[in-house]
C-alpha cells in the first residue's frame, strides 16, 4: 500500500513563477504522501521563492542545465534519500496532481512494473496541442512501439511513476536533451517494465515551452537522432530484483 511507502513529488521548473506554488499546493492537497522538491534549474525569476514559501523543498542549480539535468537531479534526490516511488510532475500546471492516484493504482496492481506513465492520448478528453508538435510525437510513438515492442502511444510525456529500480537507473543514467523519448528506449535496453494509463492534462498554465512552434521540426529531427544513436549505446543491464547495473550489456 502507498501508505508504507516513501514517496517523492519532483517538479523542475525554469522560470515557472506564475504556476510553480499552485502546483505544490496542488500536490500537498491530491498527493499528500508524497513529498515535494521542485528543482530550479538556474531561474531568473522567483521560482525558488514562491516554491519555498508554497511548503517544498527546494534544489537549486546555479545556470541552467535543461529539463534532463534538473529531473536527474531529482533522480539522485530520490536515491540519496531512499525513496521508493518518484514522480515527475511539470511545475507548467500541464500535469494535474490529482491523476496521480491512477500511476500508484497501476504500479501497486502490477509490482512487476518500473515506471507507470501517464498518456494524453489514451484518456476520453484528448488533449489538442500544436499540429506540428502532435505529428512530432506519433512519429516517435509509432517507432519506439516497433522498437520496444509494446504500444506507446505518448513518449513525450513527463507524468511519470518510477519505483525504486527506476530511480536507481535514472540517477545514474538519464539522457538530458528532450529525454522522455530516449529514456523509453532507455528503459528497454535494461529491461525495465513501462506500462501507459490514461490521465487528462492540460494546456500551459504559463512559463514558455522549450519546444516552440518554430522549432518543432528542429526538434523531431533531434530527438530521432538520438534514438538511433541510442541503439547503438551498449549500456550495463539492471537485472530484476536489483537496484544497480551490472556487468553484462545488452543491446537491441
């Protein structure tokens, strides 16, 4: 049962002022057993201040590293203090706190999984973005399916669950440009089990996307890239029941 774990809600945010304390207040009142740690990554506005003020913990960069570097510094929070679920939630108001409860009934049904992610596009009330950023990511959901073997219908997402063996992966090893597409891959290489569930999200609440229309092209092209690099990467396999890699690699 969640109640006798110790759970963890991080929340990376870069000049995200105009949502970031909604959010943790959010989580504290749908989330209450999880703890809250917003990582800020290098803001220049008061994002740090408003999270403190709104009751979290508050892990601070000096610059700006991006979304990769911000959540893996909640990966190595989660380790370092021995946490047993970790979940990721945008500081945008994109994720909405009280659809956690569905990740922990799906990793709590099925203790054989890793990371339970929540998709926008399985869920009744779709989510309508930008054209060029939704064909971006059937495109990655197409082919990670192929390449994993199992639907992903959306690889982009950032609501995510992971459990101890997941944190320990990530903390260690996670990829830090656009990375929710490669760390699906990620997953695959060391055997870790993904599974999808329907949750609603929203449009930005504010702050500015990283991903703007203009460069959603530029991005597709990036993100295929390092896809295919990543099959290339012979990474150490974390075997089941074990928290650290091993020695033997595994490739696809």
């Amino acid at each position: 049962m969640i109640l006798e774990r110790s759970c963890l809600a991080v929340v990376p945010a870069y000049n995200e002022a105009a949502t970031v304390g909604g959010v943790v207040r959010a989580l504290q009142e749908h989330a209450p057993a999880f703890d809250v740690v917003v990582v800020d990554d290098g803001s220049t506005d008061e994002t740090a201040t408003l999270a403190a003020a709104s009751g979290a913990s508050v892990l601070r960069h000096p610059f700006n590293l991006g979304i990769g570097g911000a959540v893996q510094s909640g990966f190595k929070f989660a380790l370092e203090n021995g946490y047993d679920y970790m979940v990721q939630v945008d500081a945008d108001r994109q994720h909405d706190p009280a659809e956690i409860g569905k990740l922990v009934r799906a990793m709590e049904t099925d203790p054989a999984l890793d990371v339970v992610c929540g998709s926008r596009f399985l869920a009744r009330l779709r989510y309508y973005g930008p054209i060029s950023r939704r064909a971006g990511i059937h495109v990655f959901a197409f082919l990670l399916s192929h390449l994993v073997g199992q639907r992903v219908t959306d690889p982009t997402s950032g609501f995510r669950l992971y459990n101890r063996r997941a944190i320990a992966l990530f903390a260690r090893d996670y990829p830090h440009d656009y990375p929710e597409v490669e760390a699906v891959l990620v997953l695959h290489h060391h055997r870790l089990r993904m599974r999808e569930v329907a949750v609603r999200m929203f449009q930005r609440g504010g702050g500015q996307s990283s991903i703007r229309s203009g460069k959603s092209v530029y991005y597709t092209v990036k993100v295929l890239l390092a896809i295919f690099v990543g099959l290339g990467r012979r990474r150490p396999v974390v075997e089941p029941g074990d928290g650290a890699p091993v020695s033997a690699t595994h490739g696809i």
